[in-house]
C-alpha cells in the first residue's frame, strides 16, 4: 500500500484557485432557494430514465418474442427437411 503524501501548501494554493474560478458562477441553491427545484428536476429526470427504460425492456421482450418464434419456426422446417431427406436416403438405399 502507498502512503499519499499531500502538502498543505499546494493544497490551500488549489483550493484558492478554484475559488477564483468559479467566482463568476452565482448559483447558490442554499441561499436563494432552488435546491427544492433541484430536487424535483432530478427526481421528475430519474422518474423519466426509469420510464424509458421500462418501455425499452417491454420492447425488447418484443423483439426477443419475435425472434423465439422465427427460430422455432425454422427448427420446425430444418426438422421437415431432415426427415425428407431421411427418407430418401433410405429410399435410395434400398433401391440399390
């Protein structure tokens, strides 16, 4: 395991630096009271999220539906030809 060695110094020098940085943003939910309208944004977005994901799982249970009943289809088919083809191979064998 490493040891993190972290200088103060440059740790209050980033810290100041960020600070200037980010004094031209002016959105303090805590004191102009947005946080609430926060909340509902991101709740209404994940209650959203969760909707598109739901109907694109019904979708794909569609798809897959689908897909199950085309390849039981074609398995069906593979199997008529097999036995056909059974048949005449046996056929042919006993016209030898």
């Amino acid at each position: 395991m490493k040891k993190v060695l972290i200088h103060s110094g440059k740790m209050e020098n980033h810290s100041i630096a960020m600070k200037n940085s980010l004094e031209g943003l002016h959105y303090s939910p805590y004191e102009t009271g947005n946080m609430q309208g926060c909340q509902s944004n991101s709740i209404d977005q994940l209650r959203d999220s969760i909707l598109n994901m739901i109907e694109g799982l019904e979708y794909f249970v569609k798809v897959t539906q689908t897909d199950a009943g085309r390849i039981e289809r074609l398995g069906e088919l593979f199997e008529q030809q097999d036995k056909s083809l059974g048949q005449r191979m046996q056929g042919l064998k006993k016209a030898k």
